[in-house]
C-alpha cells in the first residue's frame, strides 16, 4: 500500500506512522509488492531483491475488547462486525468506527 494500515485509516493517517518504524530502525518500503520470497531473500515486483533474515507476512492478535460487550456485540473471535467504511453494523445510527484487530474485514 502506499502507507502503512492505509486500508483501516487512509493513507493520510496511515502516513502519520512511518516514523515510527524508522525509530525503531525499520526500513519502511510502501507501494512495493512481494514478488516472491525464498531462502534469504525477497523479490519485489520492480525487480529489486532485498536480504532478508526473517520475513512478517501477517500480524494480528486477539482483541481486547470485553470491555466492550456490555454495549456493542462482540463476534466469536472478540471483533466487531463491520461494513467497508468500518462502521460498527450493530450501531448504524451512532458514529462507532472499529479498527485493526477489532474489526476485521468480513463484508
């Protein structure tokens, strides 16, 4: 994407979190597709191959999010149903948007 978590906040927002990355020492690369990866290696779809030790293909955890149960309910897996615009199907008159972990993408 052109910014990191552009789909859950836009790449104006999603923006704002790059340097986080880079103080934590990470080379960000956006709009860069994967190719392929293999051995100590990922190719990008522009043909530029990167070393690489470890590769993150997927991050997500469990929500903590019971504390939400008394108002909002909760999916199986602890998220909130959500449409494309990531508003929270269960509250359709109230401006509640869930994000992340909270609220996978299932419409």
């Amino acid at each position: 994407g052109d910014a990191p978590l552009a789909t859950a906040l836009g790449t104006r927002v999603g923006a704002w979190t790059a340097p986080w990355y880079e103080a934590a020492g990470v080379r960000l690369l956006t709009g860069s597709p994967v190719a392929a990866v293999a051995p100590g290696e990922v190719a990008l779809a522009s043909g530029e191959v990167l070393p690489a030790d470890v590769v993150l293909v997927a991050v997500g955890a469990r929500p903590a999010s019971a504390w939400l149960a008394p108002t909002l309910p909760l999916e199986g897996d602890g998220s909130l149903a959500v449409d494309e615009a990531y508003r929270v199907l269960a509250a359709p008159d109230l401006p509640v948007v869930a994000l992340g972990d909270l609220a996978p993408v299932s419409y």
